[in-house]
C-alpha cells in the first residue's frame, strides 16, 4: 500500500513564484517581438481558417 501524499502548499506556492517571477521578466523584455510573432501566428491561424472555410464551401457547392 501507498503512504498518502503530503503537499507542502507553502513550498510550492514557493515554487511557483520562483518559477514564474524570471519568466515574466524574459516576457517583458521580449514583449515587442513577441508581440511581432503572435501577430503573425494569429494572421497565419486566420488565413488558414479561411482557407479551409472556403474549401468546405466548395466541396458543399459541387454535391448540389
């Protein structure tokens, strides 16, 4: 049998921060390219929905 498992709360809220705190900083440095690059991705994610919206249309189309 298992022993149950112990969370420290306290050490891993700890963690946490200690994570996220250099995260946010190497974010916040790197905010006007990452800003550049998930507007590109979300202009790629766009033209490739339409895309696909307009292939369904046309397979939709030819069936009638």
């Amino acid at each position: 049998m298992r022993a149950p498992l112990n969370i420290d709360l306290e050490y891993t809220a700890k963690a946490i921060v200690g994570i996220a705190s250099p995260v946010v900083g190497v974010v916040t440095s790197f905010q006007e390219q990452i800003e550049w690059h998930l507007r590109i991705a979300s202009l790629l994610v766009g033209l490739a929905v339409g895309i696909l919206s307009l292939v369904a249309m046309a397979r939709k189309m030819r069936r009638r």
